[in-house]
C-alpha cells in the first residue's frame, strides 16, 4: 500500500509541476501578448494623434481662408467682376432687372424690350446709347448681378 500511496504522491506531484509549467508559459504568453496590444494602441493613438493635428491644421486653413474671402468681397473692380462673369442674354436681362431697367421676363432673348433697357442703362451710365453690350456696359452691368 505504501508503494501505491508514493506512486499516487509522484503522479500528483507531476501533475501539479506540469499545470504550474503549463500556466507559467500561458502566463508569458498571454504577458507577450498584452505588450503587443500595447504596442499597436501606442501606435494608433499616435497615428491619431497626427490625424488630430492635421484636421485641427486643415480647419485652421478654412478659417483663415474663409477669413479672407469674406474681407475681400464686395473689394473687387467692377471690371474684374465683369471679366469673372461672363455676359449671357440672361445674365444681360437679370441685371437690367435687378437696376430697375427692365420689366420682362427673364427668357434669355434678346428683343426690343431687352434692347431698349440697354440703351436707357448706357445713356444714364454716360456710356453710347448704341444698344449692344460691349466691354464696358458689361462692366457697369455686372455689379447688378446676384454674387455666384
């Protein structure tokens, strides 16, 4: 009996070192593991960190840029707001419109109403009465334009 009793004692033993050496490597490996986590949360925080900086950047950009734009509008020549926009048949009888010059639709076609509009906008702007919109009555013309 003694004997059995000393091979039940050396089986428990074994077992026990073995679950002991078997949790101690678990342990290590779930310790290299956990370090690795780390490492990549180190990682992306920082790559965060660098996405932060650059939207905080860009968004200082579009202020300041924004900044800018509202200081310059309503600085620009009226002939280089003429030269930005382009003069269409619509574009003619909307401004004509908005100065109180013409009373049609707005339909892109130029006829006599649109024609004797530009003519009394010329005389009163001092410029010759010839009905065609050149340079510089466009000119003249375009500050009546809605900003686009």
């Amino acid at each position: 009996m003694h004997g059995w009793y000393m091979g039940l004692l050396g089986l428990i033993a074994v077992t026990l070192t073995g679950c002991a050496g078997h949790r101690a490597a678990q342990t290590q490996n779930l310790n290299m593991q956990v370090a690795r986590l780390d490492g990549r949360v180190s990682m992306l925080e920082n790559h965060l960190g660098l996405i932060e900086g650059k939207a905080w950047n860009q968004r200082e950009d579009v202020s300041y840029l924004r900044g800018r734009v509202e200081g310059m509008q309503g600085g620009f020549s009226q002939s280089a707001r003429a030269a930005a926009v382009k003069s269409t048949p619509r574009r003619i009888q909307t401004a004509l419109k908005n100065a109180g010059y013409y009373t049609g639709s707005v339909d892109g076609k130029v006829g006599s109403q649109t024609k004797q509009a530009i003519k009394e906008f010329q005389r009163t702007h001092g410029l010759s009465a010839d009905g065609k919109v050149g340079q510089n009555t466009w000119t003249q013309l375009a500050q009546y334009l809605p900003a686009e």
